[in-house]
C-alpha cells in the first residue's frame, strides 16, 4: 500500500466512522447529549465541535481555504442537526481534498500558527495529515466511551471493519 493508499483509506474510513457515530448520538437525548461527561471538552456536545473546529483548522493549513476558528473549545453548532450536517459537509470536503493529493503532494511542505499559541511550525504534510487522522480517532474515542457508559453499547468504530466492508463493496 503506498502512502497516498494509505491516507485515501484513512479520509473514507473518517468520513465512515463519523456517520456511524453521529447516527448513535442521534438516538441520545438533549440532555445526555450536552451533559458534562468529565471529557477533555465536557461533553459529546463539546467534543463533537472541537473535532470540526480542529478538522477546520487543519484544512485551512492544507489548503488555505474555509474559516479557521480561533479557539478549540468553540461551539460551531448550537443545534446537533445543524453540527451533523456540517459535519458531513466536511467529511465530504475531507475526503475530496485527500484523495486529490499524490505522492508529490504528500511530500510538500506546509507552514502554520498553532491556534493555542503564536508559534509558526513548518513541516512536511504527510506528517501533518497523520496527526490530524490520530487526533480524529482521539477524539472519536472519547464521544464513543460517553455512549457506552450511557448506552451500554456503541456502535464498532475500528478501522479493520471499515477495511472489510470498504473491500466488500459496502459503503
């Protein structure tokens, strides 16, 4: 599998789990849904918007294009249809850019502010996008460790599945 394989795998396999964990958080109620879980950021609520604020950031380093918020606490989206929605809108937008990428691309260089202070860092992307697909995961856990202790059940997340499926021709 070469590196450009591995990343496509990985903007599908994304935009995968986040459907399926949506569609879980989906069946919560309000209140368990924004309450204060002892998460990094709080709540499913909170962590769901720091992955598209993250997701944001990091596209506006790749491609210099979208809004690219300030803080990694910000609520985005009040509303859980309205964070769904652009969430797939994203994932969608995710998907389009890595899969554009070649090998050549992967080997570019990138400079950026980090949002939590003023440092410039400069590094190759492929680094760059694997972080930013580590950290999704990161994150992913948590909201799906809120759901088992509130649900006693979430749905199965890990990339062997996604594989599986992907090379069934299951989408």
């Amino acid at each position: 599998m070469s590196l450009k394989d591995h990343f496509d795998t990985f903007a599908r396999y994304n935009a995968w789990a986040n459907a399926r964990l949506y569609h879980a958080v989906s069946q919560l109620s309000d209140v368990d849904y924004r309450a204060d879980r002892g998460a990094f950021f709080h709540s499913i609520h909170g962590t769901l918007n720091h992955l598209l604020v993250t997701d944001r950031v990091w596209m506006h380093r790749f491609t210099s294009e979208g809004d690219a918020p300030d803080r990694l606490d910000a609520i985005l989206y009040e509303h859980f249809d309205d964070l769904r929605d652009a969430r797939e809108l994203e994932d969608r937008r995710i998907t389009a850019y890595v899969t554009s990428l070649d090998e050549t691309a992967l080997d570019s260089i990138i400079t950026y502010r980090r949002v939590s202070s003023p440092e410039v860092k400069t590094q190759a992307l492929a680094p760059g996008l694997a972080h930013w697909f580590n950290h999704q995961t990161h994150h992913r856990a948590q909201v799906h460790t809120m759901l088992t202790g509130l649900t006693g059940v979430a749905p199965e997340l890990d990339l062997l599945i996604f594989q599986r499926m992907w090379a069934e021709g299951l989408r």
